[in-house]
C-alpha cells in the first residue's frame, strides 16, 4: 500500500487532496492542528476506500513534526508522496507598528515546509524514490501591497523547492512547487476583492495530483494565471498594478 502524508489537510486542498487520495486506495496522513476536524476528514476518508492516521500538531512544532513523520514512516505500506500544504494568509498590518502578524505569516508557511520536509529526505534517499509537493501561490511571482509576508513566503518556498529538487534529483526524489491561483478554501472565503478564476477545491486537488505524479517541477495554474496573469504581474510597473486593484 502506498503511503501520503498531507498538512493543512483539516480544510481547503489538503482535505481534497486526502479524499482524492482514499479513492485510491492509500494510507493517509492527516496533520492539522484541529483534531475534530481531522477526524471528520477520516471518516470520510475510511469511506472512500483509504486508510487515515490522525496527526493533531503545529507544524512550526519541529519536535512533534519529526515524531510524527518517523510513526508514519514506520507503518506497514511505502512512501510515495508528501505535500507541505499547511499554510496562512493575513494582511501585513503595516500601520499596527508591530510585526506580530507578518512574523506569524512568514514562520507558518516557511518553517511549516521545512519541519514538513526535512524529515522525509534520509527515508527517501534511502528508497531512492519520493515525491515531494510544496504549496506555493502565483502570488510569489510579485511582492503584493499589504499581503506581502504572504507573498514572500511564497516565493521562498517555491524557490527553496527548485533548488531542493536539483539537489536531490540523483536520489530519485523530486519536488514539485504547486502554484495555484484562487482556490474555494477557508483562506479565500473572507476575501472582499475580485478572485478571478477562482477554482473548485476538488478540481484543483485532482489537477495537483496529476502534476505532482508527473514529477513537474513547478506547476501554475489554472491556465489563464499562469499564461495571462503571472507574466503580467512579474513585468508591469507598479502604476499599472495599482490600477489593477493588486495595491
């Protein structure tokens, strides 16, 4: 039995990707912080034909995080994938004198991935195969006015992916940065702006899943972000981008 481990899994893609995953068959690992939540993707998860253990942790926690990847690593079946999907999004309150919420942003969804992957590496050179899947945004393509920890985060990540898979690619493990455009979830729900293109969360987990069995590097989508969208907002001018509503 194939193995996958998936953060953030108590909402959004992390949920969807598990539930896509149980109709194949594979044995789960659920990691959030919200235990009733993940219980409840269980559930489900049990009753589309996977098999699910329950990881209730932070994964800005390294210690829990190392313990919990070794219990999963150690259950009967093999590892296939991993995706470091837990992540946050919050303005920048840069009139609030504080750093608090840009702090809380850029440890949650850098050091997530870190404390997430890291632990994997020695199994996966080991078994010479893995597949590794980092949650990025096509917002790491340009530092956003007032979400730009959010944004920065992002583009750490995504290039710590690159650079990480041209390390390890000799071992058989590759990484594959998933850069979505709008996607339903909890953290898109609030939003007051346009979200052009805005994606089902079960449609954009199948599409995820097909890159990330294709070992693609890194992955933009849908369609009219990566070719219309993201390329105009690396290159405008940041007059242009105001206008566009993006400051």
């Amino acid at each position: 039995m194939n193995k996958v481990f998936i953060t953030g899994a108590s909402s959004g893609i992390g949920e969807y990707l598990a539930y896509a995953y149980a109709k194949q068959g594979y044995f789960i690992g659920l990691v959030a912080r919200r235990k009733d939540r993940l219980d409840q993707v269980a559930i489900q998860c049990t009753e589309l034909g996977g098999q699910t253990k329950v990881y209730p942790l932070d994964v800005l926690n390294d210690v829990e995080c190392k313990s919990a990847i070794a219990d999963f690593i150690a259950l009967p079946g093999e590892m296939d994938t991993v995706y470091a999907n837990a992540g946050v999004g919050s303005p920048d309150g840069l009139s609030s004198g504080s750093a608090d919420k840009m702090n809380h942003v850029l440890s949650v969804n850098i050091l997530g991935v870190t404390n997430t992957v890291m632990p994997f590496i020695p199994h996966f050179k080991e078994i010479r195969n893995g597949k590794i899947a980092i949650i990025s945004s096509v917002a790491s393509f340009r530092g956003l006015a007032h979400h730009a920890a959010y944004s920065g985060s992002k583009a750490a990540v995504r290039n710590m992916s690159q650079g990480w898979g041209t390390a390890l690619h000799k071992h058989g493990i590759s990484f594959t940065a998933v850069c979505p455009g709008f996607i339903k979830s909890e953290m898109t729900g609030d939003n007051e702006f346009p979200m052009p293109f805005l994606m089902e969360t079960k449609v954009a987990a199948q599409k995820i899943i097909r890159a990330v069995n294709r070992r693609k590097k890194v992955f933009i989508f849908p369609w009219q972000m990566k070719y219309f969208l993201v390329p105009l907002i690396k290159c405008a001018p940041d007059w242009l981008i105001r206008i566009l509503g993006f400051a």
